[in-house]
C-alpha cells in the first residue's frame, strides 16, 4: 500500500459522518518558473483518490499576465460538473488593467480572487490591491492572499485593508506561518480574517487551531505543491487532536469555503482549541525535531542521510512507552520509504505525514 494512502485511511475514521470535503487552495498551468505543472485531470484524480467533493481552482504564476489564465480557469469550472470553483488571479502591478480584470472575471461567474505578494512582488499596501479588495467585497466574494515563505510579514496590512473595505473576506494561504504567532489570537477581532491549511509543518497547523476559532479555518493543499492526501491527513488529525464539535470539524473540511464563497460568512462553531493541543512528551517533540530536519534537507535537495538516520534511531522507543504504538507505526513507515527513488514527492510525503502522526500520537494509526 502507498504509505501516504495508509496514514490517510486511517485518519478518515476520525471525520464525523457526512463530511463534504473541499479543498480551498488548488493549482493549474504549466509556465510558472518554478516548473511545477498542474493540470485539470491530475487534480481530479488526486481529489478522488482522497475522496474529495472538490476543490477552488487557481491558476498557476503566469508571468505575460491573466486574462487567458482566467478564461481557462473559468472554463474548466463550468466542465467539471461543479467540482471546481473558480478563482481569478491578477497582478496589482498591472494597476487600472488590474481592476477591471478583476470585474470582467467575477460578472463571468469566477466565485474568489487570488493574489500572490511573492511571484508579483507587492505589498498588501499597494493602493490598487485596496481597490480589488472593494470589487471582493462588493461581489460578496473573498481574497486569497499567499501568506507562507519568500515574503515579509504582512499580517499587519492585512488588518488595515480589512479595516479600510467594509464587508471584505480575507483568507491567508499557508496557515499565515509568516505572521501567525501574533495574528492568530487576533484574529477573534477581525470577523473578516480566514486562514488556509495549506502548509506542510504539524507545528504550523497545531498552532493554527490553538489559536485560531474553526469557523475561521478552510481545508486546503495547494496542489500541486502538496496533494490532497497528504495534507488532509495532517489536518484531520489536528482538528480531531483539537477536540472539534461535528459541526466545527465539517466546517473546516468543506463548509467554511463554502459559506464564503457563497458571499455568506460562517457561523461560529466553537473557539480556538487552546495549547492544550501540543504534547509535552520530550520524546515525540525529540523525534519530530529528526524528522523536520530531514524533511528540511529534503526539500531544499540536500543529501538527508545522516538526518533520516537520527530519524530512524529516534522512534525506537521502549515497549512501555504511552504511544509505542504510535511509534511502531511511524517506525514502520520508514523502513517502507525508498530514500534512493529519483522522486522526491516519494520519500519526503511520507515523511510528512509520519511527522503529523508523532505529534498526534492520540488519532488513528495505518496497518501495514
């Protein structure tokens, strides 16, 4: 069995009957200069596979600019036999042609605008990003912002901008990770502030859901730079370690992207869950720290041998351990990987989700 496959199936059981998974924050296009390539068909296969309802589809970075990107976009949603929610995108530097980019998408059905401040470059200060921001909130539609690596911090523009357009809805992709220590707690006094799962790091989305309210949270995983299963399995166990309600948890999973994008904001289904989240015990904060080094290197194409050794070494654990179960299962998992295979995806996603399960050693575990 694929390895990231058995951690997923094991972590669905923790989903309350009913749920309607729907993933906030998707990828198509084949000229961004990272050279990652999503395509229509290999994102609804990978939502099958995970058994998703569906997902928002964005375009890709597209460096001559978006009106065919869109126009793509838009067409796809209209063929997926409503899977697919369409977002827009466009580059505030384009200024006027921005706006009115912005307008012509949202009056041809696109439910969501996408900005990105690294690939453009700009800042939430930019004086036609407040002018988007009116055309969202006008059209009852939200902002995605991307709010992970590669920027400076822009929680603090954020609240202005919600503060400056009445009824605006900003969600910041990537968990927030570059503000979220400050920003999540005040988020409770911004009623218009959402965040997106979309990040790799267990600690990242544990803290998310410490200090975040449910009905704040969207499901999401940036496919194709993550995939469906892989950070689904993070969240669900997260939100099941978080002790949500039913409700809360299928808001998270689907209901919450829904509502907004629906032009209605969701209802509160519960409070943040509070540091209670986070184990204290040394040895699975000692094992994660081996694995996040290793999932490090990995990603930054490094040779992981020594790290992925201490890793090994780190889940033997004594038999009488609380959670040897859960380190047998992690312990498992790596004698499973093939750290010689070309594919990098192939190593370092098991690993990701072998990470989620140390830290929520409490939810289910796969058989092998």
């Amino acid at each position: 069995m694929d390895l990231v496959s058995a951690w997923h199936t094991a972590s669905v059981a923790v989903l309350p009957h009913g749920t309607e998974v729907w993933d906030a924050h998707t990828h198509v296009g084949s000229n961004d200069p990272d050279h990652v390539v999503g395509t229509v068909p290999r994102l609804i296969e990978k939502l099958d596979e995970a058994g998703h309802a569906g997902a928002v589809l964005i375009s890709s970075m597209e460096p001559d600019g978006y009106p065919a990107a869109n126009d793509r976009i838009l067409k796809d949603a209209s063929n997926s036999d409503g899977r697919l929610i369409p977002f827009l995108r466009v580059n505030p530097n384009r200024g006027v042609d921005a706006v009115a980019e912005a307008e012509r998408c949202v009056s041809l059905g696109a439910q969501g605008i996408k900005m990105h401040p690294r690939a453009e470059a700009f800042s939430l200060s930019h004086p036609t990003v407040a002018e988007v921001g009116r055309v969202a909130a006008a059209s009852g539609v939200p902002i995605l912002f991307h709010a992970g690596r590669g920027i400076p911090a822009l929680g603090e523009e954020a609240l202005r901008l919600l503060e400056s357009v009445d009824g605006l809805n900003i969600i910041l992709g990537h968990a927030g990770v570059s503000d979220l220590s400050w920003i999540g707690p005040e988020s409770v006094n911004y009623p218009g502030l959402y965040f997106d799962t979309a990040w790799w790091s267990t600690p990242s989305i544990l803290m998310l859901f410490a200090s975040v309210a449910p009905d704040r949270i969207l499901y999401a995983s940036d496919t194709p730079y993550g995939s469906p299963m892989m950070i689904a399995t993070i969240v669900m166990r997260v939100a099941a370690s978080a002790g949500l309600s039913d409700d809360a948890f299928r808001a998270v999973m689907g209901g919450n992207l829904l509502s907004l994008v629906s032009g209605v904001r969701p209802r509160p289904s519960g409070s943040p869950a509070g540091s209670d989240i986070v184990s204290n015990d040394p040895v699975a904060l000692t094992v994660y720290s081996s694995f996040h080094a290793a999932i490090t290197q990995m990603l930054r194409g490094g040779d992981p041998e020594e790290t992925v050794s201490l890793a090994k070494l780190a889940v033997r654990v004594p038999a009488t351990h609380p959670h040897a179960d859960m380190f047998h299962a992690v312990a498992e998992t790596m004698e499973r990987i093939d750290f010689a295979s070309d594919r990098r995806s192939s190593y370092v996603r098991p690993m990701v989700v072998a990470a989620a399960g140390v830290l929520t050693p409490e939810q289910p575990l796969p058989t092998f």
